[in-house]
C-alpha cells in the first residue's frame, strides 16, 4: 500500500530542530496525575465550561506538556487544560508558553488536533490491510471521531482509500487462494460499502475460464469426500456446494457435467450397505419389523439409489433376522 507523499510529513531534520528549540519553554514529560489528560474530550469540556463561567480577558498559553503518547502534548492556557496537539501543530503554530491566541485561535488549533488525531487513527487502522471507505468510516465512528469528511478526503488525496482497487486485490486474491465464486465475492464486496460500479470493476479481474477451473477444483474435493454417497447424492452435495460459493448456475452445469459420479454396481452398492446399516441400526431401537423395513427404505431411496439396490440391501437384512 502506498504510504502518505512527502508533503504529507512534516521534515524530520526541520521538525527536529523546531523541536529542539521550543524544548526550552515547554515542559517535559509530567505523568502526574494532572498531566494524565491525553487527548480525554470530557476534560476539553470541562475546561471549556470553566471558561465560559469566568471568561478571561486573554488566553495565554502557561504549560504545554508531553504526554505519554508518542508526539503528543497537553496545551494549558491560563492554568487549564485546553486541548491536546501533535507536534507539527505545535511547531507550525509555535505554541509555546507565554504566547497569547485568540478565542477563534483556540477553536481553530481544537479542530486541527481533532483531525489529526482522527488522520492518524485512520493510518493505524490502514497499516494491516488494505481498506474500504466504509470500513473506515465505521472505525472513526466507533472511535467516536466526529469530522470524518477532511479525514476521508487527505485519505483519498494521498490515494490511502481506492474502492476501485480495493475490489480488484479483494478479487484476486479471492479467485486464487479461497476458489470462491462471483457471487459471493459481490455480496462480499457490497457488504464492505461499494457501490455496483466499483464491484463490476473488480469482478473484471475473475476471468470466465478462471472461474471454471476454481469450480473444477473445488467440485473434486467435494467429490472425493463423497464416495461413499449414491451417484445421485455425490451430484447434489457438489451441486450444493458449488452454489454455496457463488458459482453461476452455467458453470456449475458445465463441471457438473464433466464429473466422472458413475459407479460400478459394486462401488454402489458397497456405499448404499454402508449408509443403509447405519439407518438400520438407529430406526432398530424403536421400530420393528415392517415398519423397520419402510423407514430404511425411505431413507436409502431419499439418498438416490436405486430401488432393486436398496430391495437387495432389505433382503439380506432379513435373511440376517
């Protein structure tokens, strides 16, 4: 993923140096109780309401404080907690003690550090995967950040949100590592917030013939899981299956047609003995006779095979009695 330009980060030999030369009117790290404020809101609106009870005739900043969050400091103006800041606010706006700003100053550097910790939310969040719009929205919202729009917008400018090329990664890599179909992936792809445009973007990238092989593959595995079925219930259960991981119906036909289910009348009827004496055992505890012999019927014909085998299967079971 491609990571903010350049001009998104402040120079790290300048910021250093501004850095250094405001240490000398700003306090060092204090984890006091008093300093443990790190960025709460609750205490942005204390701070706020104690202001507005007594307002003072100027604003002058009396402490700035680090917290124990990487590049983070706790601004206090006149006594008072104010509002927290990052340290390219506080050396852009040179937010040192003593300096006096005005009301709409105030207001201005309290957004500023709202966003910026909210942008910086949104890069944590981004670090692991890759994004959509929407899942981002949801975590500033769930992390109770307001303006979102500024935050979506320097994410889009410096191309950290593409819905676009989220769908075609998401694509790819579903068509090649998981086998699942086109289906499931637009739901898939609809649930994280795209919009059918950037979904049939994507879906360009799941060629038909890739498509057909994944259906192929999978359809063998099941298969292989079901030898010991009717040729009939091997059919369905891959059927099944294939319509599970949103495979087209065209395409499900086409693998199903070229799956080799056909059995010898031994291979058949070895796996019609094996399903047919599990049912017999179980219906034996509470059914007799020819209720027995109906319920197992029922069954061995509800799995598909044919009736002079399960007629056989019946005799022996009676020959046995």
């Amino acid at each position: 993923m491609q990571m903010p330009d350049d001009t998104e980060q402040t120079n790290e030999k300048n910021r250093k140096a501004n850095l250094i030369e405001l240490s000398d009117i700003t306090n060092g790290p204090d984890f006091s109780k008093d300093s443990k404020q790190m960025d709460d809101p609750a205490n942005s609106a204390k701070a706020t309401h104690k202001q507005a009870q007594s307002k003072p005739t100027e604003y002058v900043i009396t402490k700035v404080q680090a917290q124990k969050a990487k590049n983070r400091f706790n601004i206090y103006i006149n006594d008072e907690y104010a509002f927290p800041v990052d340290d390219n606010l506080l050396v852009q706006h040179r937010l040192i003690k003593g300096k006096t700003l005005t009301e709409d100053e105030i207001e201005e550097l309290r957004e500023k550090g709202e966003l910026s910790k909210g942008y910086q939310a949104a890069l944590h969040f981004l670090n692991f995967k890759m994004r959509t719009e929407k899942e981002i929205r949801d975590y500033l919202i769930d992390k109770d950040y307001q303006s979102l729009e500024p935050i979506i917008q320097k994410l889009k400018d410096n191309r950290l949100i593409n819905d676009e090329e989220y769908a075609k990664s998401f694509v790819r890599t579903y068509s090649t590592l998981k086998l699942e179909g086109p289906k499931k992936m637009e739901r898939a792809l609809a649930v994280k917030g795209l919009t059918k445009e950037e979904i049939m973007t994507g879906m360009d990238e799941y060629a038909y013939d890739l498509q057909v092989e994944n259906a192929r593959q999978l359809a063998e595995k099941v298969l292989n899981r079901q030898r010991n079925k009717s040729s009939k219930e091997m059919i369905q259960k891959v059927r099944e299956q294939l319509m599970t991981k949103g495979f087209e119906s065209d395409v499900i036909q086409l693998v199903l047609d070229e799956l080799d289910t056909d059995q010898t009348d031994d291979e058949e009827y070895e796996a019609l003995r094996n399903q047919g004496d599990k049912a017999w055992t179980r219906y034996a505890r509470k059914h007799k006779g020819y209720d027995l012999k109906s319920r197992t019927k029922s069954y061995l014909y509800s799995k598909g095979y044919p009736r002079e085998l399960i007629d056989q299967f019946i005799q022996e079971k009676e020959d046995e009695m």
